[in-house]
C-alpha cells in the first residue's frame, strides 16, 4: 500500500468542473491582472477572515514583506520571530534590512512562547511576527498586550492556518495585520505561488496595494519604491472556488488529527497539544520521537511517505551564517523529532487506518 503525505492531484480533481469554468472565465475575459477575479475574491475572503481588508500579492513571503515595508520597518530595526518556523518569516525581516531576533517556542504547543518573546525585548524592536504554526494558533492575547505596552507592531504570520480560531476568532485579524499563503499544499490553495495580506487597517492596506503594483495607484504614477508582487485573476478565480469549500475541508482534516490523538494516546509518541481556546484547522499533524529518524524509515519501507517540518532551523541555515546566533535548544530538539504525519481533506479512511496501524507497530 502506498499513502503520499499530500496528493494534490486528488485535492484538486475533486473540484472537478468547477475550476475548469474559473479557467474559462477568466480565459474568456481577456483580463488577467489586477481585474473582477481578484476583487471578489479579496473581498470575499475578507468577510471570511472577519476582516475589512484583503489585499492578494504574490506569495506569503512577500506578504510579510510588504506589510513590514508599509509600516515603515527597516535598517536597524529588530522584529522578533520564532525560532521554529518556515524560513520565509524570517527572509521577509532581513528583505527589509531589520534584524529577525528569534524567540523560542512554548515545548507543548511549538508555538512561541511570550516568555521567550519577553526576554528578547530590546530598544530596538519595533515588531513581533507570531506564525500559528502547522494551522493551531498562536496565543495572541498575551502577546498584543505586551505589544501594546511596548507600542509594536504584530504582523501574524497566517501562512498556515487558513480559517483556525483563537476564542472563537478567526486568525488573521487579531494583530495589527496578518499575512498568508496560498502555496499550493496550503489547506486553502492556489494551483500556483499566491498570497495575501488582511487587516483592519484601510492606511495599511492602500500602502500595500502601492507596494505590490510598482508603489503605483494610478498608472505610470508611483509615489513609493514598489514591487511587482500581484495575485493574478486566475489564481485569484481558482481560491474563490476553493475558498467556498474551506470550512468543509478543514473539518475533514480535524477529524483525521482526532483519529490520530484518539488511537496514539497511550503509545510513546509525544503528540500534538491543543489548549482549550484553540481551534486549529491543521494544515499539519506534528508528532515528536527520539526514534524519528529510525520511525521514518519504517514508515517509507512499508510505502507511507512522511515529512520534517523543519529539519533545519532558520538560524542554522547557511545564509544567515554571518550573522552568528546562539543556540536555539528547543528549535534545535524540534528539528531532531518531528515527523508530519499523512493528512489532507482526501486522505481515506483505509490509508489512515493503515497509518495508525504502522505508528502502533513499531518498536525503536
């Protein structure tokens, strides 16, 4: 038996003819950038998000990017980000010429800590990136008030959790602004890169609607150094289809992280944490082990593939090297033992089964 981490091929066909007829509607338009599709869509994803502005980009880095870049953030500065993330939170600081200042996170719930976030308070930070990581969010109370203390800026970092809750919240909202991607294995996904920016903020997001169209509001007019970073009509037409169905989906993927939580609980796996106000959509499903190297090795030799979500810290990578920072024990450990295990809004019953059967088996 063979069971992928994501097959996208099926995520995608069961929309079947519904994005064939986005294809031909903005085919037959004639329009491609910056038209009806990306309008709707960022309005109607707004209203979803509970909040009064979204504006598409090109990708979730760039997201990140031009928001930092629209409040004004750049050298000399330092933004505060997780030591656990996907390295794009942390690309989008340094883009900008500030400082990615890593705090670590919480052990139970591998999002950042607020202690750690405390402790890597300086004059010089100016912003703090919270990422909901692997689609649970973040504990954003604490950490807007603490903002709010110390007058920052909080960007959240969304990228993960499309349609999660933090006390009955959707994620996105919270902060000052938040940014997402619609990478295609995200669980609301283009069929190509996308992104998107949301807020409360209509400064903010005029800002970035410059930024992202060559700091341009009126044609060949640019008022600030600008980006071409635009969500094109058809990527724009495809997330709209998608997007009507992400409530549904997210609930198939909620179910198979039940199933997991119900039938690992009394094996040696260290499983995934979910305080009482969170309700992740689960765009991941991170088990941890000593034994994960020899787990995943097991789990490939009898055909299920899993994957490291991340085996390489962000301040380990080789491009950050020059910039010589500590050691990050608990990201360093998070990185020796997670494993993501099969999940996804298609994942069959018999494969999961299948799965559990196998983590159940095994032995060091």
């Amino acid at each position: 038996m063979q069971v992928p981490f994501l097959d996208l091929k099926r995520v995608n066909e069961s929309f079947g003819i519904e994005l064939e007829e986005a294809f031909k509607r903005v085919h037959q338009s004639g329009w491609f950038i910056q038209g009806k599709e990306l309008e709707l869509f960022e309005s109607e994803f707004a209203d979803y998000s509970e909040v009064s502005h979204c504006v598409g980009v090109g990708n979730g880095l760039e997201a990140i990017h031009l928001l930092l870049k629209a409040y004004g953030i750049g050298p000399g500065d330092e933004v505060i980000v997780p030591s656990n993330t996907f390295i794009a939170t942390w690309l989008a600081v340094t883009e900008c010429g500030a400082i990615p200042v890593p705090a670590e996170p919480d052990p139970k719930t591998h999002n950042i800590s607020i202690h750690a976030i405390e402790a890597a308070l300086t004059p010089k930070t100016v912003a703090i990136i919270p990422v909901h990581l692997y689609g649970q969010p973040a504990d954003m109370d604490p950490i807007l008030a603490l903002a709010d203390k110390y007058g920052l800026v909080v960007i959240e970092d969304a990228a993960q959790a499309q349609g999660a809750k933090y006390k009955g919240r959707r994620i996105g909202g919270l902060g000052h602004a938040g940014a997402t991607s619609f990478y295609p294995g995200k669980n609301l996904g283009a069929l190509g890169d996308g992104g998107a920016v949301l807020t409360n903020d209509s400064e903010i997001a005029a800002k970035v609607r410059k930024l992202r169209n060559y700091g341009s509001k009126v044609k060949y007019q640019h008022d600030v150094l600008g980006y071409n970073s635009r969500l094109d009509e058809l990527q724009a037409a495809f997330l709209r289809v998608k997007l009507r169905r992400l409530d549904d989906d997210n609930q198939v993927r909620k179910n198979i992280a039940n199933h997991y939580s119900y039938c690992l609980s009394n094996s040696d796996l260290i499983l995934p944490d979910v305080p009482d106000w969170a309700d992740p959509v689960w765009h991941l499903y991170v088990i941890r082990t000593k034994n994960r190297d020899n787990l995943q090795q097991y789990l490939r030799s009898h055909g299920v593939e899993t994957l490291v979500h991340y085996p390489i810290p962000p301040h380990q990578q080789e491009c950050y090297a020059t910039m010589k920072f500590k050691p990050l024990p608990i990201a360093e450990q998070f990185a020796e033992q997670v494993l993501s295990l099969p999940i996804s809004s298609v994942i069959c019953d018999t494969d999961l089964n299948y799965v559990v059967s196998l983590l159940k088996d095994f032995r060091a």
